[in-house]
C-alpha cells in the first residue's frame, strides 16, 4: 500500500439501498479493504437536506451500517461511523462554504435535479451540499473516493475546492510547515462494469432510491420472489442478445441487464455477451434471477438480523467515531492555524 493514501467514501441514509448502491459503490468499498485503509461513512448530514422522517432517519442510518457490514466491511480493520458525530464534517463545510464559489455551485446538476422547478424553495443546505461532500472527504485528507459515475461531478468540485484552499492560504501553509499543499487531490475511482445502474422499468433513467416505482430497482432488502418478479418484469426489447458490445448501442435496457449480471457475476461484458449472445432474454433473465438471488439473499437476511440489534452497530458507529475524530480533529486544528483562527492548545 503507498504510505499515504487513504480511501473516503459515503452512503446517505435516505430510503431503500439498491443494486445500484451496491455495485457502484459498496463492492467496491469491499475491495479496496485489501489494499487501503479505509473510512465508509453513512453521511446523516447529507441526508437532512431533504427533510426526513426522525424515526426512519434514525432506522436508516442503522441499515446503511447494517448493508456495509453484512457486504463485508470490517468495522474493526477500517473505520464506519455516522457523519453527525464528527462535528467537524461540519466545521470544515463551514470553511468551505467560504472558499468555494457560487458560480461552481451553480453547475452542479445533481442540485438541479433535485431542486426541480421550484428552486427557491430548495434548503440552503441541498445547495451547499457539495462543499459538505469536500469536507468528508478532505478532512481525512483521503487521496481515493470510490463513487458510482453521478457522483463524479462533486467529486471535481472538492478537488477545486482543495485547490482554491491550498492557493488561498499558500504562504501561511508554507509558514505553518505543512509543505507545499495542505489538501491532496481526492481522486474519483470509478470502476466495474457497473458504475451506472440504470432503472428496471426504463433503461435512460439512473436507478435511484427516489423512484416511485418499487419495480424500477432491486432493494438490497428484498426477498427471493420480489427480486424474481422484478428481474422478469424488468424492460427489455424484441430482439435476441447480442454476441458483442457494439450491439448493445442504442439498446439501454438489454445494456442495462447485462452491465448488472457482468457485475454480479465478476465477469466483462463481453464474456457475458459471449456466453448468452444469440439467446431470448427469458433464458438470461431466469439466470440472472438465480445469480441475484445467490448474491443478494445473503446480503439482505444478515442486514435484517444485523439491524434488529441497534446496541451492536450503535456501538461499531461509535467506534468508529471515536476513531475517525482523532484523526478530523487533526486536520480541523490545522486549518485553524492555516486560515488564522485562535484555537486552544
Ligand atoms: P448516494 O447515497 O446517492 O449513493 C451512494 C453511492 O451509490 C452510488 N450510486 C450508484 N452507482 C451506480 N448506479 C446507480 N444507479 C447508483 N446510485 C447511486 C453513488 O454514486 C454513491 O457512490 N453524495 C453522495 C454521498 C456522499 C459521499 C461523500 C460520497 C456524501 N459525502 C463523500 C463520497 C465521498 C451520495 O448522495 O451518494
């Protein structure tokens, strides 16, 4: 492992976790385990930008943590908390908010999209939103964010923003003998054959917690005959699977079900397209239905046992806590310092 690099990443506690979730994000959470030290945070904070039910938000940040473990992160070999006990996610945001730009935030599609038309009545926090993100990241100083691809837009701007900070305050950074740069470039790791999960029920659409429709995704949570049903009921097209990828163009929900079994499967797509090219989607579907199921079965049964003892994953989120503020705190006294601010020594 190179000496410095860390991995960040975080899950908002908002509503059903999905095959999306899963395979843009968590497998891959899973994986570098191996190679890094890592920090997975169910980030509370994000999810109150929208106004959330207490009871549900309280239940949710227990199935998040629930969903990280019973995928295979380790609590003890790495570090998985909630975002709201480590004031200083906020404390940096607030100095964020100070360094980056509206213009920037006025970019961001994601708020556009949630905002919809009646932005004026968006909370000033759903606009803020991405300088928050930057501060989970940048005050563990990680270096790796594995996201799913909508997230990479913010993942642009907390680099600009770990930038625009080292520009800012170079000489005191240099005075305080922080080096050259204080914040490192987080850098987006995209990866797998699946890093955009699209809807079951229309393959232009990203699959997404908020869907109306239950039918449009696969909850992590769901129950060998609703992952059957979905799977069978899920959008397809008339024509046979194609032998290569280049058949798959233009077709976004044949695309769609065959990125999602390359994942689940751990093979390429082509090897995918190689085994079912030529067939009916019935047959790939009743196979796919099996292959979820063997996946994500197991996944959803230790999610309900781990989340019906809150004392245990209260505890490992306090844990990790603890653990994550010693090295938050750090930082947090360092931009003190760096932006001038009189702290206690
Ligand atoms: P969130 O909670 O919406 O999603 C969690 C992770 O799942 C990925 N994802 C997807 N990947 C593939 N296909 C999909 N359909 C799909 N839907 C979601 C997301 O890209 C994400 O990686 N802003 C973030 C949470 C966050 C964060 C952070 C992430 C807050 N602070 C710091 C990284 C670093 C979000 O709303 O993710």
């Amino acid at each position: 492992m190179a000496a410095k690099e860390l991995v960040f990443s975080g899950v908002q506690p908002t509503g059903n976790l999905h095959l999306g979730n899963y395979l843009g994000a968590i497998v891959n959470f899973v994986k570098l385990q191996d190679t890094h030290n890592c920090i997975y945070c169910v980030v509370d904070l994000h999810a109150i930008t929208v106004w959330q039910d207490p009871a549900e938000l309280t239940r949710t940040i227990r199935e998040v943590t629930a969903a990280f473990i019973a995928s295979g992160i380790d609590p003890k070999k790495h570090i998985v908390f909630n975002q709201s006990q480590v004031s200083e996610h906020a404390e940096l945001a607030w100095v964020f908010n100070c360094v980056a730009r509206l213009g920037w935030l006025n970019r961001m599609t994601q708020f556009k999209e949630k905002a919809g038309k009646d932005r004026e009545n968006a909370s000033v926090g759903l606009y803020a939103y991405p300088n928050l993100m930057a501060a989970d990241i940048l005050v563990y100083r990680a270096t790796h964010v594995p996201v799913g691809e909508d997230q990479k837009q913010h993942l642009e701007l907390a680099r600009d923003i770990a930038q625009k900070f080292n520009n800012d305050f170079s000489d005191s950074i240099r005075a305080h003998d922080f080096g050259e740069k204080f914040f490192p470039m987080p850098e987006p790791l995209i990866t797998g054959p699946a890093t955009r999960v699209m809807s079951l029920r229309d393959g232009t659409k990203k699959m997404s917690k908020s869907d109306p429709s239950d039918y449009s995704r696969i909850n992590l949570t769901d129950d060998a005959d609703s992952i059957a049903q979905k799977v069978r009921k899920a959008k397809t097209d008339p024509e046979p699977l194609p032998s290569e990828e280049e058949g798959l163009k233009n077709r976004p929900e044949a695309d769609n079900l065959v990125g999602i079994y390359a994942a689940l499967s751990g093979q390429s797509r082509p090897d995918v397209l190689r085994e079912f090219g030529g067939g009916q989607f019935s047959g790939f579907k009743s196979t796919l239905v099996d292959l979820a199921v063997s996946k994500l079965g197991p996944i959803g049964a230790e999610m309900k046992k781990l989340t019906q003892d809150t004392a245990y994953v209260d505890a490992v989120l306090a844990d990790g806590a603890d653990r994550a503020r010693v090295i938050a705190s750090e930082t947090m006294n360092a931009v003190k310092d760096i932006v001038g601010l009189i702290r206690k020594k």
